[in-house]
C-alpha cells in the first residue's frame, strides 16, 4: 500500500520487513483541528518554559493522597503533583481511576489510563479519550486508534503489554477522561491531569516521544506553533527526542496529510535507530 502511494517503506536495520499498513478511511473523532495554533491563556500553575526544561515537582512521600489541599467550597482540589511524582504505576492508575479533579470526571463513564509496554522505547501522546475509548477504558481504540496501529504495524511497532520493549509503544492522552460531546480539552483540564501524563513518561522512559496533534504538542512543548510547522524535525521533552505529527483523527479527514505523518513516524524510527548504533 506505501510503494503503491508512492510512500517510503520503513525498515529495521536488524529484521525483516513489517506488514505493510492497511488502509483505513473510516471517519473518526472529530476533535484535532492540527493546522490551527492555539496555545490558551495562562494556566494556572503551569510550567512556563520550554518542556525541555526539567520539570519541577516536590519529591513527596510516595504514597500520600493525589489531591493538594485547597480551601473547601472553591474549586475541586487539584492533583498534587508532588505526591504523583513519587508514584509506581500502581499508584499512579489507582490515582487516575479515582481522580475527580476536574469537571470531567462527573460526565466520564470511565478514566482511560493507557496502554502498552510500561519499558516501551516508544510513547505516543495522543489527546484525550473519545466515546468508543470511554467505554472502552483505552485510548484510540475507535477508527483514529485503528489508523495508528496500522501505522505503527508498519514500523514493526504494536501496543501489547509483553514481548520485545524495542517494538512496543505506550499509548497516553494528555486527558484521561472524556470532554462531553468530544469538544477540546480546556486549559484547566489539561492543567490539572498533566501531572499524571509526566509521570507516566518518567516511569516508562521512553527513547523516543510522539506527539499526535497540537494538543499533545502543547502539553509537552509549551507552544502555540502550528503542528505542521513543527512536524519535521526532532524536538526534546525532558532530554528525550520527541516528533511532532498530525493527529490520526485529522488524518482521517484529511488524505494528502497521511504521507506526512508516515515521513515523521519514519523520522522518529530514523532517530531511534542511530541513537542505539
Ligand atoms: N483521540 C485521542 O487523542 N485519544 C484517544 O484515545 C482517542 C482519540
């Protein structure tokens, strides 16, 4: 299907050649507008420099409660960032599923963690759950989901739990729960649950970071640049090389874009490669 689009077929230096990607049309999730920039005002709390700059979080007990305390009567507590930085992964899902953080834990059916190897060397950071994933319980498993595994089939890639971590991804959502009626996260949101997605990438350590839409961009690389502006070249998260590229759901609805976002998965397979030569 990639020779016959004319496409570049990726393939490991060290095995044969994977499956090719099947095609997949379906429409999806109608929420990643990925041309449009848009970085929202200035969150509360937020780090405000590039995301290649550490993160600072208290190093806290790790096994306290994951809300701070906050005056009662205000706003929901937030997550304490400094006890989720302390957390195993036990920890973390238990804190995830109990989150009530933010509005959207009144209208979720249920928190969407994230799947895949927990020593994957690839993460993919997508946006946060839809109607099929709040069912469900795990991110991108509607037609977005089924585009991008067959994108990472064509890498030799798939999100199972066991086997090589060299050919797993960990799959995460800027937000674990579902926004009503699959409107855009709001900044409070996003905000108050990215505690959870940085600790998640600390435990997974991944070698190489793929932000999926502007999103995720955002949540990672504190910018308001248009995704296809920043697609293309190789960014740093926390030190770990990270590639911007579209979000399935737009590439749904958006054909021409797809051979794009197959260069930058190629892109970040080049860059994983030459740093383990
Ligand atoms: N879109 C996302 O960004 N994440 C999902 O889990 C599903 C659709």
């Amino acid at each position: 299907m990639l020779g016959a689009l004319k496409l570049r077929v990726w393939q490991p230096a060290r095995s044969a050649a994977p499956a090719s990607a099947p095609a997949h049309a379906a429409a999806g999730r109608d929420t990643a507008s990925d041309e449009v920039a848009l970085l929202d005002a200035p969150q509360e709390g937020r780090r405000s420099g590039p995301a290649s700059q550490e993160v600072r979080v208290r190093q806290q007990p790790t096994h306290g409660p994951a809300v701070a305390r906050e005056p009662l009567g205000v706003a929901p507590p937030p997550v304490d960032a400094g006890a989720v930085a302390g957390f195993d992964w036990q920890a973390l899902r238990t804190a995830v599923a109990d989150c009530r953080a933010c509005r959207l834990c009144e209208s979720r059916k249920q928190t969407v963690f994230g799947v895949g190897h927990p020593q994957a060397h690839w993460m993919v950071v997508g946006e946060a759950p839809g109607a099929q994933e709040d069912e469900q319980g795990e991110p991108f498993v509607g037609a977005a989901g089924q585009l991008l595994d067959a994108m990472l089939h064509a890498l030799g890639l798939s999100r199972a739990a066991d086997g090589d971590p060299a050919e797993r991804v960990f799959i995460a959502n800027t937000l674990k729960c579902r926004p009503p009626g699959n409107r855009n996260p709001q900044p409070d949101e996003m905000q108050r649950c990215e505690p959870f997605l940085v600790r998640q990438i600390e435990l997974v350590q991944p070698r190489i970071i793929l932000a999926m839409g502007r999103f995720a961009v955002q949540a990672l690389l504190r910018t308001s640049e248009p995704v296809g502006r920043l697609r293309g070249r190789v960014h740093r998260y926390q030190g770990v090389p990270l590639v911007v590229t579209y979000h399935p759901a737009y590439l749904l609805r958006n054909l021409p874009d797809k051979a794009r976002a197959w260069e930058d998965l190629c892109l970040a397979a080049d860059v994983l490669a030459q740093s383990k030569a």
